[in-house]
C-alpha cells in the first residue's frame, strides 16, 4: 500500500507528466528509478507532485516522510530476497536524506518560504 495525495489521485495522465519527472531533480541530477531491479518510480512521482502542491514547511516534511513510507512499501512487498532487501532499503534511507538535506531549493521553487508546520494534503493508503 502506498499514500497518494486526492489531488493526485484525481489528476489525468497529462497533469501528472506535467508536474512529475521521475527520480531526481528536475533540470538537476538524475537518480536511478530503480533499486537493484526494484521501480520506485511511484514513489518518486507522488513526492513530485507534493514538492509541486505543497504550500507548508509541515507539507515539505511530510512530502519527505511519505517519499520514504512509499519506498519502504514497494521495497518490502516486491522483496523476496532479504539481502537485496536489506541493500533496497538502504539506498531508500539515501533518496530519503538526499531530499531532506537538499530538497528545499526545489519545494519551495515559485513560493514563498515559511515556517508553517500545518499539513494540507488529504490522501489515502491505496494498493499499488
């Protein structure tokens, strides 16, 4: 089971492509969208979408957790080996840092900055 945002869930193909890149930054470093033969590609696009819709400093944070909780959940479930599980989830911990540490200039392209921890998405667990 993965998060996705309503408004996301509510979006045509077109608006999705529009917003979403895949893994990495867009006109930045690329990122492989897959872990050791494993497509995280969802979880990249969904953490697109709310570096895009986000208005809130709490909305960065939460975008980053749910990036992770997603990654976490695909990993897990299309996992049968535990040592590439194991070496899955530790490159997961590295996308996730990556966008903590270095994702601000990013979600906060065309906005104004604040310290607001309110969290404004509204979503739901779905089944992949």
């Amino acid at each position: 089971m993965i998060y996705q945002p309503q408004t996301y869930m509510n979006a045509t193909k077109e608006e999705i492509d529009k917003v979403c890149n895949g893994c990495g930054a867009d006109g930045g470093i690329k990122v492989p969208s897959t872990m050791y033969r494993v497509s995280i590609l969802e979880a990249c696009m969904i953490h697109d979408w709310m570096y895009k819709y986000g208005t809130t400093l709490g909305d960065k944070i939460y975008a980053d957790y749910i990036f992770l909780t997603n990654m976490i959940s695909i990993i897990s479930k299309q996992s049968k080996s535990s040592i590439l599980k194991y070496l899955r989830m530790r490159r997961a911990l590295k996308y996730y840092y990556a966008v903590l540490e270095h994702g601000h200039k990013a979600y906060w392209y065309e906005k104004d900055f604040n310290t607001d921890m309110s969290i404004t998405f509204k979503g739901e667990y779905t089944d992949e």
